[in-house]
C-alpha cells in the first residue's frame, strides 16, 4: 500500500496563485491604452436671475417723475437745435412756454424771466405726465409693450397739450409750435419715458432695503 501524500507534497503540487493585476499609470504626456481618457468637464448654466418684484406706488411714482424730467430735458435740446438751425435764439420754444405765465408780452422778452417761466411749465408739465403714466404703465413686464405703450402716451399727451391746454391757457403756445419739430421732441420724450417699468423696479428694491 502506498503511503498517503504528506501536506508539504499536497502544497507542492496545487498550482502557483495567479499574480495581481498590474496597474498602468499615465504619466503627462504619454498615450497609454490601458487608462481611459477623463471625462470632459461638465458645464453647469448658472441660473436665471429672478424678476424683479413688482413696483409699488411711490417707486412708480419717482421713476416716472425721472424719467419725464428726462425727457423734457431732451425735447429742450433738441428745440435749441432746432432753432439755431432757423437761424432762431435758442431758446424762442422756452419763451414761448413762457405765455402760459406773461401771454403775448414774451415776445417783447428776451433771455430771462420769460425763459425761466417757459422751463418751469415744461418740467412741471412733463414731469406730471411722466409720474401719471408710471402709475399706468410700470406694471408692463412686456418690454416691447411697453415701448408701444409709452410712444402712445407720448402722442396722446402731445395731443392734449396742442389741442386742450395750451388753446386755454396761452392759444399763442398752440398757432406757433413747429409741428415737424414738436412731433419729432415727442418722440424722444415717448424713449425716455419707455425706462419707467424698469427703472421703478429699481427703485423698488432701493426702497425696500
């Protein structure tokens, strides 16, 4: 009988264990085919800001009252342009809003109380029709409604004062404008007054902090 196989001789003959794994590391620079390339990095969109909040009354208000200020400033520019290109003084439009106080001794008036007169009436005019129409039209989130919005309040309010306000207050204001000149000054008081939605929503979060 033959003698069974010692444990040394058992350990001997099972088969050697199989070696780990090699690992390959890429060093930069190197094409190794054995490590994947990394993953593009992924780009994450930062989010929208959130809308502004609604204005309240007096923001609106303030905006709009800016922004008439704004664009009664423009119409006066480009009326002293206008009048030096008719080889006119430069501020003839001035004294001539200046009749709704002194009435037809301005033409008798040069430069002074006359032009001082025409500029308050204008500021005081426009920068009324400017808060009216923010209490309107700053709650607009549209902005190209908007803009349409306020051209039309522009003409509407050029309309009033040509054919309403200046017939009763001082009808010499409503024969002599230059309407060609007076359509164009709307126009840029209808720009300025398309800011109002957005800049009340400004002046709300100033307000509220």
């Amino acid at each position: 009988m033959e003698a069974d196989p010692s444990p040394r001789e058992i350990e001997s003959e099972a088969p050697p264990p199989e070696p780990p794994p090699r690992v390959f590391h890429a060093e930069i620079g190197d094409d190794n085919p054995f490590v994947p390339p990394a993953p593009p990095p992924v780009y994450v969109a930062p989010p929208p800001p959130p809308p502004l909040p609604p204005p309240g009354a007096v923001p609106s208000l303030l905006a709009g009252l800016e922004s008439g200020i704004l664009g009664a400033v423009l119409m006066i520019a480009w009326f002293a342009l206008d009048s030096i290109w008719e080889r006119q003084y430069w501020w003839a439009m001035l004294n001539l809003w200046g009749a709704g106080v002194y009435h037809n001794r301005v033409f008798s008036m040069g430069f002074g109380v006359a032009t001082l007169a025409g500029a308050s009436m204008h500021f005081f005019l426009h920068g009324i029709a400017g808060a009216l129409w923010a209490l309107l039209g700053s709650r607009i989130s549209n902005y190209w409604l908007h803009l349409v919005c306020s051209f039309g309040a522009a003409a509407a309010l050029h309309l009033f004062l040509l054919y309403a306000f200046w017939p009763t207050v001082a009808p010499v204001v409503s024969r002599l404008t230059p309407l060609p000149a007076t359509a164009l000054a709307y126009f840029l008081f209808g720009a300025a007054m398309s800011r109002t939605a957005h800049r009340a929503r400004e002046i709300g979060l100033i307000w509220e902090t």
